[in-house]
C-alpha cells in the first residue's frame, strides 16, 4: 500500500508523544495497525510489549485482526520472530480501556485488598441495585430527621416522593466518578458554593467574560446595521433606534455582575421609525433583521442578569448540596460494601482501582505504574478525542510515549462524560510533525472513502459554520477534509443497467424539504417518512450506479442507509419502507415486552388510558393484582351481555358489594386522573408503586430478570416525552414491527440507525432526515447542574418560586455553549458517513419565509455570523444557512426544482408539501388512460352490454358524504362548523380569539377552507406592532402559566411572571402587555377560589374522544369522528365537574358580552360534554372569564 506523506510520518516517527488528528476516512486505523507491525518488525519488539486500547470490544477484535494480517504475511519466508509473535499475539494487550484495567486488578488483587475471583456485573442488575440502596439511604436520612435533609426533600422533593432526589444522587456519584478523585471533588465543589462571595468567585468571572464577548459580536452587527442603513436607498429611518442600540451596548458595564445587572436594567429599546420611505428591500430587510437579532439577544441577557440576590442566593444553595453530597457519599460507602459483598465490580470501579494501582495518595507514580511505564514500549489509544479524565490519568501512568489516534471533529459522546478537550489541549500545545525535541503531532486530512463532491460538501458547510465558538476547534485549512479516494468515471460498465441519458447529477448532494405551510392537518413526520421511502424507491428503479470491489453494479437496499439524530422516530420509516415494499432495518431492542410481567404492565396503562377495551381489562382483572376467577369473569358478564366489558363491571358494582373490586375500580380511577397531569415516566413509575407489583415479581424465580424487564420498560417511558396514548401507540408499533421481522441488519436491506450509531461506518448512499430537530436541552432542566471545572449548582427555591443562582447561569450558559458545539460534530459525522451520495431531508413551515430571514444575514462577514449560527437550533437551519449564504444559491427562484451551483459542491434542491406523499398517483394514472381508452372508442357498437356500461358508469358511491369526513376535527373548528350550519354567528378570520389561535396551532387542524393571509415576516414590512389574534395569544400564554393557585397577590404574581420569563417559559412581551391587577382579581375571584379549595384540578388539559359525525355533516348518521381540544382549567368540586374557559375578545359596549356568550356557549358545551364522556363526571357549572373587561360569565 502506498502511504501519504503525512500518514508515512505518523507511521515512522519514534521516541516522543505523537497525535494523530484523523479526519473521517483517512484510514487511521490502517496507519495505526501499520506502525505497531513495522515496529515489531524493523526493531524486533514483542507484540505484547505494546498496549493498545480502543473503546469498543469489535474495535479491539478489528485491530487485533488487522496486525495478525500482517505479520502472518511478513512472516510467510518462516521468520522465526514474526512467527512468535504470531504465537505471542493472542495474550498482547490489545482491548479496550475497561479490559486492560481489569487484567491489571486481577494481577494486582492483593495490594487492593480484593478477592481474586472478582467479576464484572451485570448492566441491568447494578442498575437495580443503584435503584434499592439509594431508596435506602434517602429512607434512612427521613428517618433521621436531620434538618438538612427535611431541607432538601422540601426543595427537591414533590407531592409524589422522594424520587426527583434519588435521581439527582445518581446521577451526581455518575458524573463524579469521572473525576480523578470523586469524594474530593464534590467537597470542593460545595466548599465553593457555601463560601461564595460577591467579586471572588469563578462563575462571576466566567460570565462576565461570556457577556463581554457577545456584547463586541452585538457591537459588530449594530455597526453593520448603521453601515446598512447610510448606503444608498438604505433604509436611513431605521438609523436612529439602531444607533440608540450602540450606546445600549457600550453602556454596560461589566467591571462585575452587580453593575452588569444595574446597566441591563436600564435598556429601555427605541422603537424603529414606521415611516414607510422608498428604499432598497433588501437593505431594509437585512438592517431589520439584524436589529431584531439585538434586541432579542440583549433581552434574554437583561432577563438573566437583572436579579440582585443572586449571590445571596447561591451561598444558601451551597447547604442544600452540601447535604446532597452527603447522601452521595453514604450511597457510596452502601454500593461499595453491597459489590464487596457480590464479589462484583462495576465500570467505574475498574477505573478508579487501576487509578489506586497507579498514583500514591501524594498523586505520584507507585511503583507499579513505574514497572508498566518501562514494560510498555509505546501505548496506543484510538478515539483519543472520547477519552475522559480518568482513563486520560491511566494510560499516562502506565506509557513511556503515547501514540494517539483521533479526531476532534467527531467527539459526540458527552453523555458518557468524555472531554474532548483534553485532545484539543494537546493539539494546541504539541509542536507540528516533525519537529527535534518536542512532542509533535501529525494531520491525517485526506479521505479515502467519499467522492469529491461530497468532500466539497462537507468543507463548505463546516468551513462556513465550524469555529471555536460553534464546534470548539476552527474549521481551517488543515481541518479540511482532502479527496483521496479513486472513483473512475461512470462508463460502458453502467450501460446494461443504467439507462438514464445522463451521469453528471449523480454525486450532487440534495435537500429535500417538506414546506408545512399549507399542510395543518396531515403529519408532517409521516409525510417526511413517505418522502424518503419515495427517494429511495426512485433510487432503487433507476438501478443507479454504485462502484464496488472495481467495478460498478446496480443500487441495492443495503447501500442506502437514513440517520437520524434519534432513533425514537425510526419506526415511522421502517414501517413506510416495508408499505411499499422495501426491506428495511431499524433496531428498536424491545425484546423484553414479551415477558409476563411487562405484559400485565402494558394492559393496565392501556385501561388507564381507555377501560373499554375488553381483552387487557380482563387481562388485568384474572392476573395477580386482582385475582378474578373465570366463574368470577362469568357473573360480571351476565350483568350486559351486549356492553363492553368495562361498563358491565361498573353496573356490577352498582349491585354488588365487593371490596376487592371497589379497591381495584378505585385505584384505576385514581391512575387515569393522574395519568393526565404527571408524565409516562411518573405514571409507570406510580403503577409499579400504587401495585407493589416490581417488589413482587422480585420475590419470584428469575426476580431481579423479571424486575429488570420492568425497568427497562420504564426507560422507554422515560425517552417518551409524548403523553400515555401517544406512548403505547409507539409499543404497539415498535412490537408489531419487531415481530414481523424477517431480516436482520446483515441482510439486503435499507439500515435505519442514529448518528451515534453510525460513527465509524460508511454507506454509498446516506439519508440525513429530520434534519429540522431540534437539539436536545434536556440537560439544561436538571435540578442540579453539573460541570467538570464549574462544579455544582442549583436554583434557589422559596416556596413555590425558583431563583437564578450566579452558579446556575454560568453553568447553564457553559453546557448549553459545550451541547451546541457537539451538535456541530455530530452533524459533522452525519455527512461524512456517505461514500457516493447524500441526501438531506427535513421539514420547514414556510420555506420561503425562513429562506428570507436566513438570506438577510447571508453577506456578514464570517466572524459576524458566529453569534446567529450559535443561535440557530437545528442541523437544517445550518446547512440552509451555509447554502443561502453563497449568491449562487440564494439568487435561485423558489420552483419545486432548482440546481445551485456555489463553489466546488454542486447540490440539488427541492421542496415538497405534505399532501404530495398522501396521493395515489398510480391510481390517478391508471384512471387518465381508461378516459382515454373511452374516448378514443366512443363509435364501438356496445349492443345489449350499453345500458349496464352506463349504469355503471353512472354509479354513485351512497357513502360519498362519509369521504370528506376529516378524521379528526378540533372543537374550536366544529364550533365555526356548527355556527355556520346554524347561520346565528360569522366568524371572521381576523376575530378569531387567542385560545383559538393556540389550539389551532397544537392540534394542526386543517384550515384548507379559511382564505389566507399573505403574510409578510416583519423584518420585511417594517411592521412590528401587535395583531388581535397576537396580542390574545400572549395573554392566553401567560393564564396558561401562571400558578394563580398559589399566587394571589399583585407582588407574588409580578415575581412568578418574572421567573417564568427568566427560564423562558414565558415571553416578556406577554409580560409587559397583561395587565396586573386584572391578574389579581382573577386569582382571588370565587371561581378560583373554589378552585384552590378542590383537591383535583387541572389546567390546559387535551382531550380526544369519539362522536357521531352528523355533528358536521348530518347526512353521515352512522358515522363517528374523532373531537380533540384543549380544556383551559377545570376542577371537581364534590364530585361534580367545573368547566373554566378564558378569554381575550375585546367587548364592544354597544353589544355586551352577550354576543361573546353566544359566539363560545357551543364551545364550552362540546368542552363539557367531552369531560363528561372521558371522565365519567357531570359538568354542573362552565365559567366564561372575559379577560378584556375582567368579568366572569356563567354559561347555561
């Protein structure tokens, strides 16, 4: 094989430290299996003198396959040496980090104090070891009754338990044991929160140097705007307000965070001139998008900074983590004695006693780690960029040089606590190869695996968007990928089975984008999944050349694969492949669902989620919760032979007594009020709860496998954030579809797996699809925030309101910067998984719209667009961003094709709608040619057979009405419906309320039939004031979030809003436009508080539910559709139902509120006849608010 220069250095160069930055498929591997063989062989060293460590077992089986390749090909002339180390290999130390540190504890066992015979434990069965001993400590500490931790389970405890606790000491002892030294670290940590004070702490200073640094890019991007506004038709009425924004921003002060707050207090923003003189559009639009981007910046830094007590806050949060971490340490010192005691070791324990092993207690090399350093002649690691500080520590101990392998770029894995910076510390501080006397490192940046266009591809987006800022390391000359590989030109070879006239588009790389505008009704993640079934469809037709093994052939299944940042999604499109026939794989790992217990659990969320279904009700009742017999079963039917099974079990508690059942119907009943206000996760933790089924099943044979199955549905649950329905509907699928498997993922078929996955593979043809996800910010709502250099931090809570701490901003601000920037990566490892081509896909609600906004940015400067693309929060946004940015691209009309040419990378792009994937084009086609097959034979004699031809032609279909039934319709649309029908009220677009809006929005009703609006964005018109429709959607906003129950007075309501836009829960223009004092008398008003008096309420509650269809059309008696809505607040009071409904409909004195009464009586009747019908409670009064004249109407 011929080496590249840069690869022959990194193979040859001996005596020092070396990394290896390997960019995607630069055959890193190859040159790392290489060096380890030419130095066996050129200096005779033993295999097993070498310590190889990857992080993967099939890594370290590839590599150590890969070397017994070579030496038994070097040793084929019988050399003497090669053939011992053939010999030798089997025993070499060539593993992963984990297997390396348990054969060094194994060796070492007596010096740790540990039996010999110590093994490794199982996953699942630690896990629910974890889950027993934390549950203990947290009991023994309540029943302590130390104050600190009535403290604690007062902050972070809830009405449900202790559970928010034990979660947040799990997941602290995981994070600390990515320390070198755990206990220490935690100690330090809360040392630093009780004994912070205002100017001294790290937080303060890491956040003001963070503001400091976005406050000169805003500076930068008003100056632009000013720059803007003086040019020629430039749009000079803007210029005011826009340098008012510059002496905002030079007026801050951030000598510390007291006068920081001081200063963003005082930004008060000029309005833009509304003056409409003829300027240049684009100007206009690009100086008003870049104002509107300082606005909203400098607002979220005024609502984060703005809040005095900040360090006040923080030293009393450091007593509260003072106490968590004491409940860490005694759930530390439990598992420990409890692994003794199974003679098991966990992951982090095989690194932390390798560590023992290795570094005395004054952090010096023992002497065994000596003896390792001067056995080992080099140590290589691979994936160097995903180790962590531990495993870092190790293999530094035990390396007399280092041979490191990886890149930067692909560093995705900060769930498992890797730090990629201590690669990039590295980089940053070794000299470039080769260099006399230093440790060097070597760019590997030439790819062997992709076609150039892709590799154009790849450096334009990343060359556009990758920084310091945004990815963590410049995407630089040397960054750049370089075309290496050998792809002849399409030729005579493709002629058999390629009959397109041309080849030249093959490698072009496409975006495919489903424009939702026009789409309400239809889901868009299932058109997505229609659309990329069809691609690959017309792929596979085409028999499109692919170059394998020299030589071309046709496209087949297994060359195409569709990644997704999830796999949660990936059903929907294994599901639409298999529909139309093309063999797909996605692995979804469910094979637990077939064991009894999860079973039994899996038919009581169903009856929690809908009683009338016969088979899991019964399923429930003969199991062991209930116990019912078949002659027990028998006695309840006889009740209704002709009702479901359900309803005959109530009227058989309406006749009989019988405890057991009451008992049973009780606990349901509670479950499904529950299970409407708490997550799938709190819901099947509460079954396994309120059943005591999981203690249960432990104590039967196989208990810990049977719990752990019910473990493992219950992280399902928790990956789930949709509500129960919505979860089951994905069991049910995910279980059909596993079931009618009939291939695996070696087989012909099309791989559907998550970026993650991928790393590391490589495909001729690759999907990117649901690139408009957004990032995940799950971590950012943790109770407690965790740092490797920050430390802790949590909010203050007083009451029922939680405070911003010093520590808490900085940290979020470091992991949401530290969650982007990998986000870049992975989109990096997305694109250069493909070999041939790639394929983006994604959806967008009106793509033209956000084309314009992107557009405006498109000529800044490449610096001046680092602080918008951190901004931006999907892969989509990005790559759409990178496009519009070159003239080439964004001078393209908006037609359903278009080619861009920018650069060197050539790309395909075209939008879809939604309803183009829900057509039967065949059915249309088949259709066109039997019309003109009739027309053309309109002469034929068709004799006695022409009055049954007409007959049938003349058919018509008696259901027809029931075709035009939506299946599902909101209660905000059928009332328009019902009115209309009634001709007692016209609603016109413009008056429609702002509950209407939000439902509307949420429930994506299809509002095909309402004319619309062509809307302008405002960065275009100019205009900036608020609509009716607007202005009512952020009133209804802040009654959606505001706890009126428990915050009654003007000054508690103002702090709650406060908060709520301070987590971003809530805007601050619906804040600085709702009026106080009506919020005041709301909340102490008699409704409400009878409200608070209730022990069961519920606000923005959804529901959906079955109706005779005749309610729409009245000529469609026998059929049913679904009713969905969105109840605004209700509550039970002695058992009956109280409906509350607000609105913000401007009242016209000359007509009252009557007017309104009638426009929403039938609105609230389908509300209350839906409560009824899922609730099995009588509605006895519905309460109107009318927010506009502060006034409360019943409704009759």
């Amino acid at each position: 094989m011929a080496w590249t220069k840069e690869q022959q250095l990194a193979i040859d160069i001996r005596d020092k430290n070396i990394l290896v930055s390997a960019a995607a498929g630069s055959g890193k591997t190859a040159v790392l299996s290489e060096r380890v063989v030419s130095r066996v062989i050129e200096e005779h060293i033993d295999i097993d003198r070498f310590l190889i460590v990857t992080f993967t077992n099939a890594a370290a089986g590839e590599m150590k396959e890969r070397i017994a390749t070579k030496l038994a090909a070097a040793a084929i002339d019988h050399d003497e040496h090669l053939e011992r180390q053939l010999s030798l290999l089997s025993k070499a130390s060539i593993s992963t980090i984990h297997s390396f540190c348990f054969k060094l504890i194994k060796t070492y066992f007596t010096q740790l104090n540990i039996e010999p015979n110590i093994k490794i434990g199982n996953d699942v069965e630690l896990e629910l070891l974890r889950e027993e001993l934390v549950e203990e400590v947290l009991e023994a500490a309540y029943d302590s009754e130390r104050e600190s931790f009535r403290t604690v389970a007062e902050t972070f405890g809830t009405v449900r338990g202790l559970r928010p606790i034990a979660s947040i000491v799990l997941d602290l002892y995981k994070f600390a044991q990515s320390t070198i030294y755990p206990k220490q670290w935690l100690e330090q940590k809360v040392s630093l929160l009780k004994n912070a004070t205002l100017g001294s702490t790290h937080w303060e200073a890491t956040i003001l140097k963070d503001v400091k640094e976005e406050l000169e890019e805003l500076e930068n991007l008003a100056l632009i705007a000013s720059a803007i506004c003086s040019e020629d038709d430039g749009p000079m009425h803007y210029a005011e307000a826009i340098h008012s924004d510059i002496q905002i921003i030079r007026s801050i002060d951030t000598t510390n965070i007291d006068n920081l707050g001081k200063s963003l207090e005082k930004i008060k923003f000029m309005k833009l001139s509304t003056k409409r003189p003829k300027v240049d559009a684009t100007l206009k639009a690009q100086a008003k998008a870049l104002r509107d981007f300082i606005k909203k910046r400098l607002t979220t830094m005024k609502d984060k900074y703005t809040d005095d007590k900040m360090m006040e806050y923080t030293s009393k949060t450091g007593e509260l983590l003072a106490e968590i971490v004491m409940l860490v340490n005694e759930f530390e010192v439990k598992y420990s004695q409890s692994k003794k005691e199974k003679g098991v070791v966990d992951y982090n324990d095989l690194e932390h006693l390798a560590l023992k092993l290795l570094l005395d207690e004054n952090n010096q090399y023992t002497d065994i780690a000596k003896e390792l350093a001067k056995y080992y002649k080099e140590v290589y690691i691979d994936e160097y960029q995903d180790i962590n500080n531990v495993q870092e520590t190790i293999l530094t101990a035990v390396a007399s040089t280092q041979f490191m392998v990886g890149d930067m770029k692909q560093s995705i894995y900060k769930f498992r606590l890797a730090n990629p910076q201590i690669f990039s510390h590295k980089y940053n501080t070794f000299k470039p190869a080769p260099y006399d006397n230093a440790d060097v490192y070597v760019d590997l940046s030439k790819n062997f695996r992709s076609r150039e266009n892709i590799i154009n591809v790849c450096n334009d987006i990343f060359n556009f968007l990758m920084s310091e800022e945004v990815g963590e390391l410049e995407y630089d000359e040397k960054a750049e990928l370089k075309f290496g590989a050998q792809y002849p030109d399409f030729n005579d070879d493709c002629n058999p089975f390629y009959k397109e006239e041309s080849v030249s588009k093959l490698d072009y790389a496409q975006l495919h984008i489903i424009d939702t505008n026009s789409d309400d009704d239809i889901d868009n993640k299932s058109a997505e999944a229609k659309m990329v079934a069809k691609l690959i469809k017309d792929t596979l037709d085409s028999k499109r050349p692919i170059f394998d093994n020299g030589h071309y052939r046709p496209v087949e299944c297994r060359d195409i694969v569709i990644l997704l940042r999830a796999k949660s999604e990936a059903l929907l499109f294994e599901e639409e492949l298999s529909r139309i026939g093309i063999s797909a794989y996605a692995e979804v790992g469910l094979e637990f669902f077939k064991a009894t217990e999860v079973q039994l659990m899996y038919n009581f969320l169903k009856i929690i989620d809908n009683p009338m279904q016969d088979i899991p009700f019964i399923a429930v009742l003969r199991s062991t919760l209930v116990g019912l017999s078949f002659d027990e079963l028998a006695q309840i039917r006889q009740v209704d032979l002709e009702c479901n099974f359900y309803t005959a079990f109530v009227k058989y508690l309406q006749l009989n007594s019988n405890p057991k059942l009451d008992k049973f119907a009780n606990l349901l009943e509670q479950l499904r009020i529950l299970s409407s206000t708490v997550s799938v996760l709190e819901l099947v933790a509460n079954l396994y709860s309120v059943t005591g089924y999981y203690r249960y099943v432990g104590m039967l044979t196989d208990g810990a496998y049977r719990q752990a199955n019910l473990r493992l549905l219950k992280l399902e649950a928790q990956k789930f954030e949709a509500g129960l329905f919505a979860f089951l509907k994905y069991l049910e699928q995910a279980t059909r579809l596993e079931q009618a498997k009939l291939v695996g993922e070696d087989d012909n078929v099309v791989k559907i797996m998550s970026i993650h996955k991928s790393k590391g593979l490589e495909f001729p043809i690759v999907f990117l699809s649901q690139a408009n996800k957004q990032f995940n910010t799950t971590d950012l709502r943790d109770v407690v925030l965790m740092h490797n250099e920050l430390g802790l931090a949590t909010k203050y809570k007083e009451g029922y309101i939680s405070y911003n701490t010093l520590p808490y901003l900085a940290l979020s601000n470091a992991i949401k910067s530290e969650n982007t920037s990998e986000e870049m990566r992975i989109l990096y490892v997305a694109l250069t998984r493909a070999k041939e081509q790639l394929i983006v896909t994604g959806t967008i609600n009106d793509v033209q719209k956000s084309i314009d906004k992107l557009a405006a940015f498109s000529d800044l400067p490449k610096d001046d667009k680092k602080l918008i693309i951190k901004d931006m929060n999907n892969y989509l946004s990005w790559i759409l961003f990178s496009l519009i940015s070159h003239k080439e691209f964004s001078e393209q009309t908006m037609l359903d094709l278009c080619v861009a040419y920018h650069g060197k990378a050539n790309w395909l792009f075209r939008t879809w709608k939604s309803s183009d994937f829900y057509m039967d084009d065949e059915v249309e086609t088949i259709t066109q040619k039997v019309d003109e097959v009739l027309l053309q034979n309109t002469n034929v004699q068709y004799g006695n057979m022409k009055s049954v031809i007409y007959d049938k032609l003349n058919y018509v279909y008696p259901y027809e009405s029931a075709t035009t039934l939506p299946h599902k319709i909101a209660v905000t649309k059928l009332k328009d419906n019902i009115l209309a029908q009634m001709n007692e009220l016209r609603v016109s677009v413009d008056s429609i309320d702002a509950t209407m809006v939000t439902h509307e929005s949420q429930l994506q009703v299809n509002m095909k039939n309402v004319n619309k609006i062509n809307y302008i964005p405002k960065f275009i018109s100019g205009q900036d004031k608020l609509s009716g429709a607007s202005r009512g959607t952020l009133i209804h906003s802040v009654f959606e979030k505001l706890d009126y129950i428990n915050n009654t007075n003007k000054a508690s309501i103002k702090a709650h809003l406060e908060q709520l836009v301070s987590k971003n829960q809530l805007s601050s223009q619906a804040v600085d436009i709702i009026n106080l004092n009506k919020l005041v008398s709301f909340a102490n008003s008699p409704v409400i508080n009878a409200m608070r008096k209730s022990q069961v309420y519920f606000k923005e509650q959804p529901f959906v539910y079955l109706r005779e269809a005749s309610i729409i059309n009245k000529d469609c008696a026998n059929e049913n559709i679904l009713i969905q809505g969105m109840v605004d607040a209700c509550f039970i009071d002695n058992g009956n139902i109280v409906l509350i409904d607000y609105k913000s409909d401007y009242v016209a004195p000359e007509v009252g509120v009557d007017a309104l009464v009638d426009k929403y009586k039938i609105q609230l009747d389908l509300y209350a006849e839906a409560l009824e019908n899922i609730m099995a409670k009588p509605v006895i009064s519905k309460w109107l608010y009318l927010y506009s004249v502060d006034t409360w109407v019943e409704i009759n």
